[in-house]
C-alpha cells in the first residue's frame, strides 16, 4: 500500500475512494474500506483511503478531543490489511474546515483523486460547517462523473458500532465487548522501556510499555492477554494503571510473560492484545497482600487464555 501525507505527486489513476476520519478501523470502517477495494478490483483502479491526520474535532472543537483508539501506525496496517491500495492522510486545518462543499469536491476528490466512485457512510458530512451530505454529493457526483455508493452503519447485538461505543467499553474494562465491535482483539503498542523494576523485585518481571504508545489503555485493571514481538507469542498478564501500592507513576500499561524471567524487551517494539478482564487495580497493604494477588491473577490469566 502506498502512502500520501498530501494531494501532490499522486499517480494519474482514476479511485475508488472513501474518506472518513477512520479513527478505529472498526466493522463499520472496514466495511466502507471493504466496498472500496471491491469496487476498484471491478473497475481496474485504485482502491483509495482518505482520512486525515489529525481528529477534525482537534480544529472544531478542541476542547473535546478524545484520545486515539489507535494510532497512525497501526491505522495504516489495518487499512493495508484490508487490501488497500493507497492511503491518504491530508492535513486537518481552518482553511480545509472552512472549504465549501462543493469546492473541497472539486479539488479533492475531482482534480487531485480522479475518484470514478465516492464510498461513504449515511450520515457522511463535509463542506464548510458541514454542510454536504450524501444527496450533495450525490448532485455533485452526477455533475462532475462520478458514482456515489451508501454503506449501511454495521451493528453488533443491536447496537451500532462506533468509536465513540468502543472507547465506553474499553473504559469499562469490557475488552472482549470493544474486541467484538473492533472486529479484532483490542491492542497496544510500543517500545519497552525501563521502569522501577519493582516487579522484579518481588519475583514478578513486567515489560514497561513507553506512554507514547500506539493504541487506547482502558480501564485500569489486570487483563489476560498475548505480548507479541515479532514472530514471537508469549501469554501474558497486563496491568494498566498507576502503580499506587509501591510508588505512583504516571498511567502505563505493564506485562509479565507468564513463566519467562529471561526475556530481555528492552528497546523492542510490541504488541499487546486485551482478551480477557481479571480485575480492577487496587492498593495493597504491604508485598505479601501483593504477592497473593499476583499469583491469584496468573492463575486467572491462564484459565482465560486456556492454557
């Protein structure tokens, strides 16, 4: 998949395009993404996702911006995992949030994409205000040449799937509820770095996730889960919070492979996947009320990965 931070040195190839912030890459996201690389495999062009890099509420309203589910890098792999051929990411700001519908139709998805087809959700706005919705741009798809086609919002039990959904779930802990809305297991990544070694201390080694991490941390508690490094799987529990009982730290997500003390993570880039909630965070006592917990918690981790 190739990758554009701007409207300059596309190639000249007709699209078959869908935009959106594309904030998740949840079910709904994906069936848009989905529509797209179909159609384009129908028609011979390309299969274009365009999205921005930044929430449009960090412009509209910036008082309310709600942290990433994920983050760029994994918003690209996803979409490349989709079977996209390019990928998009135009830059956010007053001017493009103040450009008339009509206009940002014409220069965006006309003269820079050369879009033959335009895949878009019901409740698709754009334009200055947001004032463009889909019988606008179905006029202006008649006008300028190219088709518009409307995918139905994807529901899970009833409920429509949102980012805004996912990010309750993923607050309340319910990781496998987010997991099925996401249409993957819900994860975080980033560089292991060295921390208080507290852990390590008392017999139970964490790898400290950087905070600069990639992907949402939801509720502070214990999860079962996989840390993943490269080709490798380790079981794992992971621990997200503040570290109260020892020495508050800012918020960070910890892992303890289960059953490794010789694993060296430090500098590694790795994935953490959430499968399953254990419990809340709590402050203990001392170590011993501590060190029973964690041996509680390893034997709920391996029963919820089945090991």
């Amino acid at each position: 998949m190739k990758q554009y931070h701007s409207l300059e040195h596309l190639p000249n190839a007709t699209r078959a395009v869908t935009i959106g912030k594309f904030d998740g890459i949840h079910l709904g996201h994906q069936a848009l993404i989905s529509r797209a690389v179909t159609i384009a495999s129908a028609t011979h062009s390309h299969s274009c996702v365009l999205t921005f890099d930044r929430p449009t509420s960090a412009v509209l309203q910036p008082e309310s911006v709600k942290p990433k589910l994920i983050g760029t890098g994994q918003k690209a792999e996803l979409i490349e995992a989709l079977g996209a051929d390019e990928l998009v990411e135009i830059h956010f700001d007053e001017a493009l949030a103040g450009e008339p519908a009509d206009e940002f139709v014409e220069r965006v998805l006309v003269n820079a994409l050369q879009a033959s087809c335009v895949v878009v959700g019901p409740d698709f706005k754009f334009g200055r205000g947001g004032a463009g919705n889909v019988e606008l741009l179905e006029l202006l798809g008649a006008k300028f040449g190219f088709d518009v086609q409307v995918v139905d919002p994807v529901s899970v039990g009833g409920q429509l799937v949102s980012s805004s959904r996912i990010r309750e779930l993923l607050d309340a802990g319910d990781v496998v509820e987010a997991g099925r809305f996401l249409g993957r297991v819900h994860t975080t990544r980033g560089e292991i770095e060295h921390g208080l070694k507290i852990g390590r201390k008392i017999g139970f080694p964490t790898a400290n996730m950087a905070r600069d991490c990639e992907g949402y941390l939801p509720l502070d508690a214990v999860y079962a889960g996989w840390l993943v490094d490269g080709d490798e799987r380790f079981p794992a529990a992971l621990s997200v919070g503040i570290n109260e009982t020892f020495q508050a730290v800012p918020r960070l997500v910890e892992a303890h492979v289960l059953d490794r003390n010789d694993l060296d993570l430090y500098g590694h880039i790795v994935t953490l996947e959430y499968v399953a909630f254990i419990r809340a965070t709590a402050k203990f006592d001392g170590v011993e009320d501590l060190v029973e917990q964690i041996n509680r918690d390893l034997e709920d981790v391996r029963s919820a990965l089945a090991l």
